[in-house]
C-alpha cells in the first residue's frame, strides 16, 4: 500500500516515463519509470498489529534507535523526561505512527530557527512537528518530527482534540529523517537499545505502568 502522500511523487514520473517511451526515449523511460518504483518504495505505507497492552509505548517511527538518555525539558514538564531518538534513513517506512492511546492536547510546527531553542543541533536548525498526546490515564508522550536537511517537509494528519488509538498514523516525513519521543522518567522500564531496529506501531520501546 502506497500512502496518499506519495501519489504525486509516484504517477508524474510514470506518466512521463510512458510518454518518453512511446516517443522513443527508451533511456529517459526507463529512468522515469525507475524513479516512480523508489518513491512507490518510499512511500509505502504497510498494515501493522500492534500490542494491545496499554502498559506499552510503542515505536513511532521505523528505523534504528541513536538516543536513548533522560533530559531536563522544563519548557513542557517540570520532571525529567527519558528520550527516545529514532533515525529513519531513506529505506526505512517514513509513516509515523501514535505510541500510546490517548488524545493529542497540541501540536506545534517549528519552521526550524537560527537561535537555540533546544539543546539538541538539529533542533535548532530543522523542520519540526511537535504532538503533545496525553494518554487515557493522564501520562504525557511527546513526539517530535524532525525534517532531514534533504526535504525539509513535514506532513501532520491529527489536530488537537482527536482521540487516537496506538499505532494510529500521526504524520509523515518525506525524505530522510528522524523522530523523537519523550515521556516521564517515573516507574519506566526501557525496553530498548542504542542501535536497535524498531518498527513504528509495533515494537514496544518502553513500559509505564497504567496509574491507577
């Protein structure tokens, strides 16, 4: 399944790759039509089952693991936050998904700006999408957006006040890139590693504990 984003990026060089073709530009044809099969690639958009288990955060992104630490975030909660730094390099799905179930209170687009907002470098220069989603049980998950410097496009499907189920799609990232969750680092038991593979709506990367 090709997510609807991609469409555009997937028939224009199709159809330019037909037209070359019967005017005789055999070469031309055939680069056009190699180009709509990649973003047919990129742009895919898979079925997943995730774990029903509301004690889990799953994964909003595929693609390796590079961060995993706890940070001070005083501008969003006033105790610390562990970090969860996903890269999605240009093979892996770049659908983003929610991590838990619950309902986006916020979201925010960051333009990407010269002055440092965030410790982070990337944070300071690039495109992002910030979702603030409170889960039913009152837990706040953060997840980041981060555009590569490729194709700085961010694409957003929820607003505020839409209720979510985890492993709903939240949004997409054409082109290289890479998500970031944060989320309170009280009674969490991490369930991943720096350097391992995940897959967004699937594979559960911490456990918190439903508060009662």
């Amino acid at each position: 399944m090709i997510h609807k984003e991609g469409y555009p990026y997937v028939l224009a060089p199709a159809l330019l790759g037909g037209l070359l073709f019967g005017a005789g530009k055999k070469r031309l044809g055939l680069a056009c039509l190699s180009l709509s099969m990649l973003n047919a690639f990129f742009f895919r958009n898979p079925d997943r089952q995730g774990i029903l288990n509301p004690d889990y955060l799953l994964s909003p992104a595929d693609g390796k693991v590079v961060k995993v630490d706890v940070e001070n975030r005083p501008e969003w909660w006033d105790e610390p936050l562990y970090r969860v730094g996903i890269f999605m390099r240009l093979w892996d799905v770049h659908v983003n998904r929610s991590p838990v179930q619950g309902r986006v209170i916020n979201t925010i687009y960051l333009k990407g700006e010269k002055k440092p907002v965030f410790s982070d470098s990337a944070f300071q220069r690039n495109e992002k999408q910030v979702y603030l989603i409170v889960r039913d049980d009152g837990v706040p998950v953060w997840v980041v957006q981060v555009a590569g410097l490729v194709a700085r496009r961010i694409k957003s499907f929820v607003l505020p006040g839409d209720e979510l189920v985890a492993g709903d799609i939240i949004g997409l990232i054409k082109f290289s890139s890479r998500v970031e969750v944060f989320f309170p680092a009280v009674n969490v038991e991490i369930l991943v590693k720096e350097g391992h593979k995940v897959f967004a709506g699937e594979t559960p990367i911490a456990r918190l504990p439903q508060r009662r």
